[in-house]
C-alpha cells in the first residue's frame, strides 16, 4: 500500500481550489492507497508538515500549492526515500510547468496515482535550496513589490515588473565562476536550474533539472531604452538573444555584494531579505525524487 502525504495551502489560488480532503481521496483506491491530507495555517507551517511526513516514512509528499509551499516541502526532502508529488494551485507554477505538471487538478492526480518518478537537481544558495531558480538583481526587487501588491496575477506581475525596473538601482558586485572573477554592476543577476520562472516566461530556456548545471544570466546596468529591450526580450522567452546579457553553465558561484546589513534575494519567486553580502551558490545532482509524466 503507497502512503502518501498531501500538504495543501489552503489560501493558493485565491483560495478557491477545493483542494477537500473527501475530493482528494476520491482519487486514490482505499486497497492500495493511504492517504492523509494536512492543510497548512501558517508561512513555515508546510516545513513542519513535510518534516512529519518523512519521519512517518511516507512514500509520496505532495505540495498542493503555489512554487513557495513547493519549495518548502521539496526541501525537507532532499536525499530521502520520500518523492516529491506536485498539484500546482498558485499563480506562477514555473517548477511544475518545466516538468509537465497541468493544473488541471485530475490530471496531476493522475500522475501522482500513477507514481512514475524522476530524479532532478538542486540549487543551493548559503545552504537554502531552490529547484527553479534564484536571483539578487533586479528580480529580486519585482518579487518585493509583486508580494506587496497583495494580488497574484499576471498584471500584478508586469506592474511589479515596471516598477522595480525604474527604481532599482544597482551597485558594484564581484562575482566568480568557472575559474574567474568580474566586477560588475548587476540589473540582472539569476542563477536557474530550470526552464521556467513562471506565467510561461523565461530567461533560461535551454536549463534542464538534471544536467547537473546551473544557468546563470547577468545583465550589467542599463539605460531606459536597454530596460525596455530587454523586457521586450523577456517577454518572447528571447533573453539569450539580448547581446548585453552574459550566460554561462555553472556548478557554483560566489558572490559578493556592497556591505549591506540586508541583500534582497528571491529564492523560487519568493522574496528574502537576508543578512549577509556574501552568497555561495551551488547545485546538488540527483537530489530529488519528483513524481511526473
């Protein structure tokens, strides 16, 4: 019998998913699964539930939610027995687009049910893991104000975008990887393990979750004019094409930004405010087991 653990949010997507628990068993046969069903009722609260589930020696935890309770719970099981299950609710999903999770809820169901598996790769950055991407730029600074707009939308998300864009202000950081060191002035400064970031857009669309590589994409300072190219290119998934923006494959990057008390960083397009300038990035190959198509 598989055992299996589904942590839901119960405030992702508007907090109108009728993610019940009598609807999610009516999924799963009671001769060959059991299942338990564990909304979360705080910021955090999904680390304690998946934290449980491994202890209970579930066989599958899945993440009902937006890509911040997916991290939370993806985290806890890093190098366990227990697989990764996704039922993508929130408003970017970048993680469960990449691996071909629908949000059409029976089908990802389905996918659960049918328990094929595969193995991908995490970011790490000072020791919190992201599986689809994180950044200190300018995306950052589009996460803070995305969240303090209190809406998730695709609108919210381009007014949040512009927002930032005018006002963000970047300063002098050193960076080092593969065997070198630049000075630079970062707009943009994004480490990716993934394809996408979410609403179907993206600055890596060559990444793969299992390469055992991360993408990293920096864009120096810009004028107004470069900032309106550049989101033009983002807007066709064409950033590569942009020629200011420099990319590389990277097992690990070191970075070290103006003495600050606080670095803004989004981890997974949520926003962190961390207390330190320095940040060592790196990737964990085949670190955890996801349960997909």
């Amino acid at each position: 019998m598989t055992y299996i653990h589904f942590i839901v949010n119960p405030i992702s997507g508007k907090g109108t998913h009728g993610l019940t628990e009598s609807y999610i068993k009516s999924f799963f046969p009671e001769d060959k699964f059991r299942i338990e069903v564990y909304p979360t009722q705080h910021k955090g609260h999904a680390i304690e539930l998946a934290k449980a589930a491994v202890i209970l020696n579930a066989d599958y935890v899945v993440a009902c939610g937006g890509d911040g309770t997916i991290n939370e719970v993806a985290s806890c099981l890093i190098n366990t027995n227990a697989k990764l299950g996704i039922i993508p609710v929130g408003s970017g999903n970048g993680l469960a687009s990449n691996l071909q999770i629908p949000r059409d809820y029976k089908t990802a169901m389905e996918i659960i049910r049918d328990g094929k598996t595969s193995t991908i790769d995490s970011g790490t950055i000072n020791g919190q893991y992201f599986f689809s991407n994180t950044g200190l730029g300018i995306d950052a600074a589009i996460i803070r104000n995305y969240e303090h707009s209190g809406k998730r939308t695709l609108l919210s998300y381009i007014k949040a975008s512009l927002r930032a864009s005018f006002s963000y202000k970047p300063a002098i950081t050193s960076v080092s990887y593969n065997n070198g060191t630049f000075k630079v002035k970062p707009f943009l400064l994004f480490i990716s393990n993934s394809n996408e970031m979410g609403y179907n857009m993206s600055l890596t669309p060559k990444a793969s979750l299992s390469d055992g590589w991360l993408d990293l994409v920096i864009v120096p300072e810009l004028s107004f004019f470069g900032k309106l190219l550049l989101g033009y290119y983002v807007l066709r998934n064409k950033v590569e094409k942009f020629k200011k923006a420099k990319h590389a494959l990277v097992r690990d990057v070191n970075i070290q930004m103006p003495e600050n008390i606080f670095t803004d960083v989004q981890i997974d397009g949520e926003y962190r405010q961390l207390k330190t300038n320095t940040f060592t990035i790196g990737v964990l190959e085949n670190a955890l087991k996801v349960l997909t198509r």
